[in-house]
C-alpha cells in the first residue's frame, strides 16, 4: 500500500483494513491518512466524522511502515477504550509535553506489543531517538533537576520511557550521562519505571494504572487527568 505517496509494502494491508473498518461502524468517522512538515513522527486527530492520521514527511520509507503502524495502534486503542491523558482543571507551562509523553511511556509499548509478530523496521526511528535525547541533554535547562517543576516531570518521563523501550546497548550508552546531567530527574525517572513495569500495559486497565501511578509518583495531578475510556470516570 501507499501513504503520503510512498510505498510501504503489505504489511501493514489486514492491519488498515480491519482498523478503518472499525472506524467507519464503530465511531461512523472515515480514516484518512496525510503528510505532517513538522512536529512528531505522526499524530492522531479525532474530528467529528474523520480521524486523521498524518505521517512526518521527513520520515525515511523504510521506517514508514512502523511509524503508520504505531499510529493505526494508538487508533485501535482509542476504539478499545484504553485511556487517555489530558489536561485537568488547571495547567502550567509546559504541561502539555508532559501529558504527551506520559501517555506515550505508556501507550507505545502497548502498541509495539502488537506490531511486533510484523517484525516491522525499527532502525532509522531509534536512531532518531538517540540523537534527539542526546541534544536534550546537552542543552537541558536548570529546571528539568529541579523537583517539582514541570521540566523535571518531562525529564523524568523521557528518562523512564528510555528505559523501557531503548534497546539496551544503546540506552546503557545514555543512561550514564542522564545521571550525571540530571540527578535527580533520573532518580524519579526510575522511581516511574518500577511503578509501570509493576501494572504493565497488557490490557486497557492495566494501562490505566501504569497512568495513575506514574503521575502520583511525579506528583503532576494538579494539571495531568486520566480518563478511563471504559466508563467516562476522570482521575
């Protein structure tokens, strides 16, 4: 099949059929796929009869297949009710980053548990990821060590979602420079992996309390809420 013009083979074809068929009857949206210029390898936007999709031109085609797959995962879980982070009543700057990238600490392995008999080339986006940690490192301002802000909670998260999903050579290569730039989000950041690999992510409850936990260990409730999409109930 094709995306954004560029061919990404089959692997992916039963995987888009059944979840746009779901859409379509399930939500009554149509599923449609676009180019991004910028931002994160792909989004999720759910519109009222639509969700889009739209995957990073930059993106190289061999890592395409992955990068649309994760996505059409993260569409699968929203039909399946797994939960969802959002904004609380009240939010501070920055907060916005860090619901993101606690629902991904969650949400990606979730989804990559899926992907994985598909055997799908992960290559070019660790070594994206690598880069990308490595510059924040070395430009990370004072407040990502400072317990409390919201800095500190994205570093940790970033920290906590390294660890988990980095391949292990190449985080061991990271880890030690984590530590010796952010001390103290690191200790947190450890502190987060215990309480997800402890819930785990292998069922929508699961993933909700890997959520919850995470976000009492950080202490970010006043501007992170986690809806269980099963019921409605906002915590």
């Amino acid at each position: 099949m094709k995306v954004i013009g560029k061919d990404i083979g089959d692997a992916l074809d039963a995987m888009y059929a059944e979840i746009e068929q779901r859409v379509k009857v399930e939500a009554q949206c149509d599923l449609r796929v676009v180019p991004l210029d910028g931002g994160s390898f792909s989004s999720v936007d759910w519109e009222p009869g639509v969700v889009t999709i739209a995957l990073h031109n930059g993106v190289q085609r061999r890592a395409l297949a992955h990068v649309f797959g994760v996505a059409l995962q993260h569409v699968r879980q929203r039909l399946d009710h797994y939960p969802e982070v959002r904004e609380a009543a009240t939010d501070v700057y920055g907060g916005d980053l860090v619901r993101v990238t606690l629902r991904e600490l969650v949400m990606a392995p979730e989804a990559e548990v899926q992907l994985a008999p598909l055997n799908l080339d992960t290559t070019w986006e660790v070594q994206q990821r690598h880069a990308g940690l490595k510059d924040l490192l070395q430009n990370a301002p004072p407040d990502w060590n400072e317990a409390g802000t919201p800095g500190m909670a994205f570093a940790a998260l970033q920290y906590a979602r390294f660890a988990i999903e980095h391949p292990a050579d190449l985080w061991a290569a990271l880890k030690g420079p984590f530590t010796e730039h952010l001390p103290v989000a690191a200790e947190r950041g450890e502190a987060v992996v215990a309480r997800v690999r402890e819930h785990g992510w292998a069922s929508a409850g699961a993933c909700l309390e890997s959520l919850v936990a995470a976000r009492e260990e950080l202490g970010i409730g006043d501007y992170v809420a986690i809806e269980d999409l099963r019921n409605g109930t906002v915590l």
